[in-house]
C-alpha cells in the first residue's frame, strides 16, 4: 500500500469547506461537481466553525471520495490516497 499526499497552504482564501473540495479536486483531477457532497460525508457548518480561528489546535480526519482528509488548526488541508499494489 502507498499513499500520496497534497496539502493546501492555509493561505487560500474561502471556508475551511471549500478549501476541502479544493485540494480533493486538485489531487483527482476532477471538477467539484463530480465530487460527491461535502454535507453528506462531514457537517460542513462544523468544519467551518471548529476552523474559523487560524489559531485554534488540533485536526479533524475523515474519509472523503476515497480520500483520507486531515484539516489541520491553521486550516492547512492534507489529502491522501491509499493504492493497493497487487
């Protein structure tokens, strides 16, 4: 099993929710509307408020479109995907 990973600087603009959707589509290479909904997989008004400081600690992970997502305090998103070599 490998897994690859791409973060999302803390430096974009827009929710914590976005920022998600962001970096999953950046990782697969596919268009939000092609993503499943966000709402359906985590409370995104959570997400959002749990993240609204820059300042607060801690991480939330969850699997997200076959992804592992980690949001960290500082609103930095890290996506992995987890591929099995047979």
């Amino acid at each position: 099993m490998r897994e690859v990973k791409l973060q999302a600087h803390s430096n974009t603009t827009g929710s914590v929710a976005s920022k998600v959707i962001d970096a999953v589509c950046s990782r697969t290479g596919t268009s939000a509307t092609d993503l499943p909904p966000l709402y359906e997989t985590i409370d995104t008004d959570a997400l959002n408020e749990l993240f609204a400081d820059r300042h607060t600690s801690g991480r939330v992970t969850f699997d997200y479109a076959g992804h592992v997502v980690t949001v960290r305090g500082d609103q930095t998103v890290e996506v992995s995907a987890r591929t099995e070599h047979r």
